[in-house]
C-alpha cells in the first residue's frame, strides 16, 4: 500500500509541476495575478505530495518492506535503525528522490517568501524551477521508479554496503544535495531575468542570500565526504580527484564565482552577464556531476550502479535545459546594458580576476574529469587522468588565486590606485615574509615549495585581519568599540571565510610536505617510533558486532597530551561478504596519528600501517570556518531580503524591508 | 556478471588502506624502496577505479608492485621501469597523462583558458576606462538633485 | 563580435554534449591490449597435471589459429565463460589454457568437475606470463594466429554473441591467412 501511495504521490507530484510551469509562465506574460497565484500554490502542493513520496520510501526501508525491490536490495532486518533510514538514500532511486524533495522544498520556499521580489519574476522564477522539477520527475518516474516491487518478496533483503554504513554518510548526500539542489534557484533566478528581458539591484539581492546558502552547504558537504573518506576508507587521504570529488568541486567553484559576482552586480550594477552566465552554469555543473555518477560514462569507486539509458537521459535534460538557457543568454544578454564603470584598480576589477581564476579552474577540473571520455569517445584510446595533472594544473591556479584573495577586499569600489593598496597590504606582505623565511630556516631551504605554501596561508590569515584593522582603525570619535559594533556581520563573514581558506592552506601544506608513513609486521609487545612518537601492539582478539565479526588490535600511544589508546579492526561482513578497516586516530591540534591494520603478515605478525598527519585537521577547520564565515553573513540583515528556515514543510517567513544602505 | 562485479571490486579497493604495500614485499635498500614507493604513486590500479597500484589491495596491484621493486633491483632506471610497465598495459597505467598530440588540450587548456580569458578582462577594461575620469566640475544644488533623480531612476533598468 | 562571444557558451555546450553521447556508447573499464599485431611474448609453463604437457609458447606457433584463456578456479566469470569454451571445444575450435593464481589442486578439481577444455594448460605460478601479456583480470582470451602473432584480446568472458560477432570471422580469416 505504501509503494503505492508513494507512486501516486510523485504523480501527482509531476502534473503539479507541469500545472506550475504553464500557469506562471503564462502568468507572468498576461500579468495574470489568479494564475499566477494558482502556480505558487502548485509549487508547494508540489513539495507536499513528493514530502508524501519520499515518507513513504522511508518508512518502508525502517519497517523493513523487502516487497519493494529498492528495500531488499540496500537493507536488511540486521542493519541498524540509523542505516536503515539512510539507505533510503543511499541507492541512485532513493538519492533522485531527496533530489526532487530538495528541489520541491527550495522552490516552495520561494513561493512562501513575502517581501519586495517583483511579481512577474517571482513567477518566472517558479516556472523554471517547475520545469526543472517536472523534467527530474520524469526522470525518476520513467528511469529510476524507487517504488517497484519485488515478488515475490524475499525473506530478507541484502545489507547496505558496510563500507556505507557510517553515521557520516547518512548525512553526507543530503547536505549535499542541499548545495546542489539549491544552485537550481540562481538558475531559475538567471533563466527569469533573461525572459524578463532585466536584471537590477532588486534581483541580485534576491538571489545573492539563495546562493550564500547552497554555497554553505556544498561546502559543508564537500569537507564532510572529505572527512569520511579520511577515517573511514582507512586511506588517510583527504582528496582524490576521483570524478565525483570533481563533480561536486565543479559546481562549488562556480558558485564561489557566482557569490562574488552578485555582490558586484548588488552593489555596482556590474557583471550583468557574468552573473547571469555563472549562475547558469552552477546548477548545469550539479546535473553534469549527477551525470557522471548514474550514466557509467566514468568509472569511480563513487558511482552508483550504472545504466547507459539513465545517462542519454540525463544527457538529454543537460542538452534541453542548459541548451535553452545559453540560448536564452545569446539571444538576449547582449541587450543588457553594460554596467557601471570602473578602472583596473579597483574592487570590480579584482572581482572579474577573481571570476576569472575560478573558472579556469573550473575548466581545469573539467578537463582532467572528461578528458579520458573524449579521448575514447574519438578514438578508442584509454588514457587515465589522476592527481599528478591536478597538482600540475590546478594547484598554480589557486595558488595565483589565494593571493588575489586578500588584494580584492583591500581595494575601493570603481576607482583606487596601487601606492594607497599596497600601504594597505603592509601587514599581510609582512606576515607571509616572516613565513617563508622562517620555515626555511627551520625546516631547511629543501622545502621551499612547502615554506611558499606557509606564507600563502600567513597572507590569506593576516589579509582577512587587515580587512577588520582597516574598518576598526579610530579615525573618528567613537572609539575601536564602536567601530567594531557598528562593522555589518557581512564584513565578519568576509573576515571568517578569507583567514578559513588560509587555515585550509597551512593544513595542506603541513600534509604535502611532512606526510610520513611505515609498514611493519607487528607482534604484541612490540614497539614502533614515527615522527618522534612511540606506539605499542598491546593485544588482538576477536569481537562480534551487530552485522560483523572483526579482529581488533589496540594499541598504545605516547602523545603530547599523555598516553592515549588506539584501536583499529579488521571487520568482514558475512552477509555482503566484504572486508573493510577501521583505522584508529588520535586527534590533535597539531597533527594526527592514524593506524590501520591488515591482514597476517608471512612471518605471522600482523601488518601495521602507520602514518603521522601534521596539520591535517586545520585542512577541515578552514573549511568549516569558511562554511561558518557564510553562515554569519547570510545573518546579516542586509542580506536576508526572506530567508526561510528549511523545514519539513515550509513555513512562510515575513521578510523585514530594508532600504538599500549600499 | 558484469554488475556484480564492479561493485564487489569497488568495495575490496574501499576496503584497503592507503598503502596495500605490505612488509614482505618492501625492498631492503631504502633508497630502492623510496623510488618504488614514488613509481607507485604513479601507476595506476587497473581493476579498482581510481587507486594507485600502492593504494589498492587487489593482487593485481601487488604483483605490479613486486614486479616494479624486481625491475628496480634489475638496474632499471625509474624511465625504464616504467616504460617496461606501459609496454604491457598500455598509457592507461599512467595517472599522469603523457604530453603529446593527443593531450594538448588537456595540457594546456587551463593556461589558454587563463590566458585568453585575461585578455578578454583586458579588452572590456580598456573600452570601459574612459578618459576623463577626473572630477567632473561642480554642479548647481538644482543640477546636483536632477543627477541624482536620474540616477536613481537609471540604476532600475 | 560582442554576439559571438555570447554564442559561445552555447556552441560550447554542443561540443560537450556531442562527446559524452559519443562517450556514453563506449565502455570505460575496457582496456585495449597493448600486444595487438605484435607476437606472443616468450613463455614456458609447467603443467597443472603432472602428467599432461606444459604450455609453452613455441606450442602456440603454426599449426592455424589458436585461443588463449587465462583463467582460475576462484574467478566467477570463468564458471560463467566455461561451458561456452567446452561447446568450442566440440566444434574443434583449438584452445590453450592459463592458470592463473591458482594451486594446483583447486584447478585440477575445477577442470574434473567442469570439464576441460583446453589442449594444453600452463600453470602460471609465478606470475610472470601474465603480466608480460598485460591481463588485468581473469577471463581474458588472445586470439593468437598460426606465426605467433595475438590478433585479438577478449576482455571478459566469451558469450556465444561475442563469439559470433567477433572471434569467430576473426579466427575463420585467420584460417585461409
């Protein structure tokens, strides 16, 4: 009865979409007020019925309904309550259906938003997003029906893959998709300006807090995967470049370009059609990354299950989509006029540099992810592209990139000249002088490329700093108190996400440069000493978990903070048959030790791998602070022209009405 | 077949830690074992997606790195070594493409895009730097309100 | 001009379309062999019975074209790909084996239970043969013609359509070469 109701709730769920799209469109074209109204009803009965679905889906997978095929093959009556809720979305069918949720629940939530978005593109905006919606849920319904039986039904199904089965990852795809997803709301915005025929401040402003917010949780999602894969995978890597790391890397970048894009557009006027371009390609770059992932066209460790028909599929509504948008955008951009004025030294300027940088490094991703597919595709050829090409492209361009960074929020609007920016630059030049000069005094003069990794992060640290210092500095009466009170949370943000970034960069530098690493056999008792500190084989045994059997070592560790206790297994997983590690970490500011065990060795020792990892906890703290430097602008009032908190169901929030203090 | 497969691969590749290299197979000579462990990180594993042959724990991964430790103690040159590698499995192997006609674009696509698109930022600021920006001359109080009227007017396009 | 470069997002989006179409036809884990048109490289195997011949590569030369199917106990998709080479084997199709990673006990006992196919079977224990003919995984199969030369490799394991639509014309050429 549930797979049922499901079925029919998505539907539905997919004429309201239809309903949506056409009502507002058409709507919007005749200034219709009563179809347009009947369209923002649609889009949030549309949210309600797939909220319908996707509770239907769920409670199936936790009361264990192995008569749906979906059920019996990604959970088990063994599997805890926590995996059997995430496995709703840990197969292709399940993640579309949080997918069109997420969709459904953003342009719901516009539709809920009071406050000063124009009528007509408030309407146009749905539309896009009803399209959007409707192709997707085509998709689901023709392609990937999460709701086909299966009969007759087995008695039990098969586990969730136990490399998945950790709390990380159940949270990991739908923080994700609340970044990716959320990107479809700058296309809606982007494809609604274009139809108008106008983009003004009013609309940036509107987009700008949309965009902050699936930029937080892309970002947040991103460092998450990255996370997981460091202590579970029992890699102890931090990043890949594997096709789905890229494919979520893609649309970030572009919606860090967008981000800045749409303060100039707020504040200036200008980058019109950059603006509209990137946040076009933002949403295109998610629907490519979920390409990648469902249509077999890449081979990764990530992907789901592949099926050929899903990619032409996919392919089709990045064609269809994409291909009317940029269409749209060569038609009618040129008409926008071009936007305000402004000189080589200025804020905009370094705003377009940084726009620039962004993409190229975007392309460079890009390129290294589908290359291999172009190169087949024409001639049969099977090349790999892996980490070395990265680090050889992609690296130098961020690296060009960091030091913009702190240039950009030094420098005025439209008009500046270099001796008064370079004054201004004093502190942050000086601090990542001392930097590389003092690691390689330290660390010798071997390690310059480590020593430069140093000083970017000193420069991007100290830069954010400057930004305050500059806005804090008494010129007047008031005092450094008030100055400080009265500085918009937008300007703490900015401070947060700079020096986060500069964080992330000491953390990869640490982790480049003084990464080490040693194999042995161990025997209980025996001792082994890596970067200075001691760790002990203190015993083996076998335990039983709740679907696993394991062989557990512990180990004891001599640290900074006093001894610590280790403990790594070897789990294998009757059902499925698999075999995963977990590896034992001891967490510390300065770096982490990370042990994981293998199988016997020859000689009947147990393999022991152990690694020392400096810094590598600030590679996620940066990043969390970057996360946290959006969070605390998108609570600055300026800002929020309607922000809703995202629900279960959407509950509608008054926007406050600012006047514009640009 | 095929479908089970993949997956069971995936996993067994997940389940590995970040160096399969075990102890019996590192070689005594550090120097020797410093330079496989390098060529490692190099060569592909060609039957888990996306690991290096130091990464993965399939046994094919551990019979390529025994294979590089035996050519290494041959005499073998870290060109040598890796070439008799390629001889047999072809450019796949390698996780950094090679540079050649066919991967130019590849190569130097993030340079031309770098390049091409500063010259673009280039041109549109050279058309938009108008040549009299210096301070216009003062304008009545009426002037001065009509402008701003205007203005305000001008910014909603 | 300023319309070009506003078109070019587009144009550029049908280029990317156009190979991931083209790419989507293509199977990304199917790795071409190196050694096609070029000659078996030198081996010589003992024999998983004992009282049976090794294989050796001079084995392989004149005589028309054979196949070569590495090949283990442990691997599923040689069960899979067995009963296709036993039906060749009664249509006289000529079929040389090589064990792979296996001990000897377990391939004598898949080959008593599954029938043998093979004229010849190798033991590779060492390892070595393997990788000279850059085998990934197992089944694959070298269509080798009667100088020695490999002319094809089979990546996976035969199915009576791959053999009808590749291998056989390939290996019926080969015959009146």
């Amino acid at each position: 009865m549930i797979a049922e109701i499901g079925q029919l709730a998505l539907i539905l769920a997919l004429c309201l979409a239809v309903v949506q799209a056409a009502s507002l469109l058409i709507g919007a074209w005749r200034l219709d007020r009563a179809l347009m109204s009947m369209g923002r009803t649609a889009a949030v009965l549309q949210a309600a019925f797939i909220a319908i679905a996707f509770a239907a889906l769920g409670t199936a997978y936790v009361t264990s309904d192995f008569s749906i095929a979906l059920v019996a093959e990604h959970s088990n009556s063994a599997q805890p309550l926590l995996y059997r809720i995430g496995a709703t979305w840990g197969s292709h069918e399940g993640s579309m259906i949080l997918w069109v949720f997420i969709l459904a629940v953003y342009g719901a939530a516009i539709a809920l938003a009071g406050g000063s978005l124009r009528e007509s593109l408030k309407a146009r905006v749905l539309a896009v997003q009803g399209v959007v919606g409707a192709a997707f849920l085509g998709f689901l319904l023709l392609t990937s029906n999460p709701f086909l039986r299966l009969t007759p039904a087995p008695f039990d199904g098969a586990e969730l893959n136990p490399v998945l089965q950790d709390p990380g990852l159940v949270f990991h795809p739908p923080v994700l998709y609340l970044g990716y997803v959320g990107l479809s709301i700058a296309f809606s915005f982007g494809v609604a300006a274009l139809i108008e025929g106008r983009v003004d401040a009013n609309w940036a402003r509107w987009v700008r807090p949309w965009v902050l917010a699936a930029w937080i949780f892309l970002t947040i999602g991103i460092t998450m995967g990255s996370v997981w894969s460091y202590y579970t995978l029992g890699w102890g890597g931090w990043w890949f470049w594997d096709p789905v790391e890229n494919a979520s890397l893609m649309p970030w970048l572009l919606a860090t370009a967008l981000l800045h894009s749409c303060l100039v557009l707020e504040k200036r006027g200008a980058l019109i059609s950059w603006t509209i371009l990137l946040s076009i390609l933002a949403f295109s770059m998610s629907m490519v990354g979920t390409f990648l992932v469902r249509s077999g066209v890449l081979t990764s460790v990530h992907a789901f299950a592949v099926d050929p028909k899903r990619g032409v599929y996919i392919l089709a509504m990045i064609a269809v989509m994409t291909g009317l948008a940029l269409g749209l955008f060569a038609w009618r951009a040129p008409r926008f006029r071009t936007g305000a004025l402004f000189t080589a030294v200025s804020k905009e300027y370094a705003i377009t540099l940084n726009n620039l940088f962004l993409a190229a490094a975007t392309a460079t991703v890009f390129l290294g992810t589908f290359y291999p597919v172009f190169v087949d595709a024409l001639h049969g050829d099977k090349i790999s592209v892996g980490p070395p090409y990265f680090n050889a492209t992609f690296a130098p361009i961020f690296m060009l990139l960091f030091v913009l960074v702190s240039v950009g929020p030094m420098l005025n609007w439209k008009r500046d000249s270099l001796a008064p920016l370079l004054a201004r630059l004093a502190w942050p030049a000086l601090a990542a002088l001392v930097a590389v000069l003092g690691a390689i005094l330290i660390f010798g003069i071997g390690h310059v490329m480590a020593a430069l990794g140093f000083a970017l992060g000193a420069w991007l640290i100290v830069g954010a700093g400057a930004v305050l210092a500059r806005r804090w500095r008494p010129a007047e009466r008031g005092g450094v108190w008030g100055r400080i009170h009265a500085t918009p949370l937008a300007i703490f943000g900015l401070a947060l996400a700079h020096a986060g970034l500069g964080v992330t960069t000491l953390g990869i530098t640490a982790m480049a440069g003084w990464q080490s690493n040693a194999v042995i056999a161990m025997t209980p008792g025996q001792s082994l000493t890596l970067a200075g500190k001691s760790v002990t084989l203190n015993g083996l045994r076998g335990i039983e978990g709740p679907n696993y059997e394991a062989a557990q070592a512990r180990f004891a560790i001599d640290t900074l903070a006093g001894p610590r206790v280790l403990i790594s297994e070897r789990r294998f997983y009757p059902d499925s048959q698999t075999t995963t590690t977990e590896a034992g970490i001891n967490v510390g500011v300065l770096g982490n030790v990370y042990i994981s065990i293998g199988d016997r060795a020859a000689n009947g020792g147990l393999v022991v791998r152990l690694w020392n990892h400096p810094l590598v906890n600030f590679i996620w703290g940066g990043a969390f602070m970057m996360a946290f430097g959006g969070m605390v602008s998108l609570a600055d009032r300026r800002l929020r022209v309607a922000v809703v908190k995202r629900a279960r169901t959407p509950v509608p929030v008054p926007a406050p009405l600012e006047p514009a203090t640009a | 077949m095929k479908r089970l497969i993949a997956p069971f691969l995936a996993v067994l590749a997940l389940a590995g830690p970040a160096l399969a290299v075990l102890p019996s197979e590192q070689l005594s000579n550090p120097k020797l074992e410093a330079r496989a462990r390098k060529i490692g990180a190099e060569l592909r594993c060609l039957v888990c997606q996306n690991e290096t042959i130091d990464e993965s724990e399939a046994p094919l991964a551990g019979d390529l790195r025994v294979l590089l430790r035996q050519r290494l103690l041959a005499g073998d040159s870290d060109q040598q070594a890796i070439a008799y590698i390629v001889a047999r499995y072809g450019h796949f192997v390698l996780l950094k493409p090679p540079f050649e006609a066919d991967t130019l674009i590849l190569w130097l696509g993030p340079f031309l895009v770098l390049v091409l698109g500063g010259l673009g930022v280039a041109a549109m600021t050279r058309t938009r730097a108008t040549p009299d920006m210096q301070p216009p001359p003062s304008l009545t109080p009426e002037e001065e309100a009509a402008l701003a009227r205007r203005l305000e007017a001008d910014r909603v396009s | 001009m300023r319309r070009l470069i506003f078109l070019a997002p587009l144009l550029l989006l049908a280029v990317v379309v156009a190979g991931f179409a083209l790419g989507l036809r293509r199977d990304p884990s199917l790795l071409p062999s190196t050694l096609i048109g070029k000659p078996l490289p030198r081996f010589s195997l003992p024999p998983v019975d004992p009282k049976a011949p090794g294989l050796a590569t001079a084995d392989m030369i004149g005589g028309g074209p054979r196949l070569l199917n590495v090949f283990g106990s442990w691997c599923v998709s040689c069960r899979y790909e067995h009963p296709v080479l036993m039906a060749l084997k009664s249509q006289g199709v000529a079929i040389d084996g090589l064990d792979w990673r296996d001990t000897r006990a377990d391939a004598t006992r898949f080959l008593a239970a599954e029938g043998n196919p093979y004229e010849r079977i190798g033991d590779d224990e060492a390892g070595h043969a393997v990788i000279d003919l850059g085998v990934a995984a197992a089944p694959e199969t070298f269509v080798v013609d009667r100088q020695g030369r490999v002319r094809y490799k089979q990546v996976g394991p035969i199915t009576p359509e791959v053999w009808t639509a590749t291998i056989a014309p390939l290996m019926a050429r080969l015959k009146s070469e």
